[in-house]
C-alpha cells in the first residue's frame, strides 16, 4: 500500500511538470507572436509618423521661403 502512494505521487509530480512545461511552452510561443506583430506594428506606425513629418517639414520650408521673401520686398521696396 505504501509503495503503491509513493507511485501515485511519483506520477502525480511527473504529471505536474509535464503540464507546466506544456502551459510554459505555449506561454512562450503566444508570446513571441505577440511581440512579432507587435514590432512590425510599431515599425508600420514610425513609418508613418516619418512620412508625415517630413511632409509638414516640406510645407514648412514654403511657408518660410514665402515670408522671407514677403519681408525682403517689404524691405526693399520700403
């Protein structure tokens, strides 16, 4: 009767690490998805934000050009 527990909680401890190690498995595998969608997210969304900033630093560079240019008159023609 004895040896047959020490069995039982030999299998049950064996039964314990094989579901931990499966749950750990699987944890780390849903993980590394999730931060592989996650990096090409955010790689998609710095793109993104590089596009528009050159593009208001393009409109930028009209306006600026367009006041200089305004003021040089308004200078020489004062």
């Amino acid at each position: 009767m004895l040896d047959l527990r020490g069995m039982l909680d030999d299998t049950g401890r064996e039964w314990k690490e094989d579901v931990l190690h499966t749950a750990s498995d699987r944890f780390e595998r849903r993980l590394s998805e999730e931060l592989g969608e996650f990096r090409v997210e955010v790689a998609t969304e710095f793109a993104a934000v590089r596009i528009e900033m050159a593009t208001t630093r393009v409109s930028m560079l009209r306006w600026m050009f367009a006041l200089w240019v305004t003021a040089i008159l308004a200078i020489v023609l004062k």
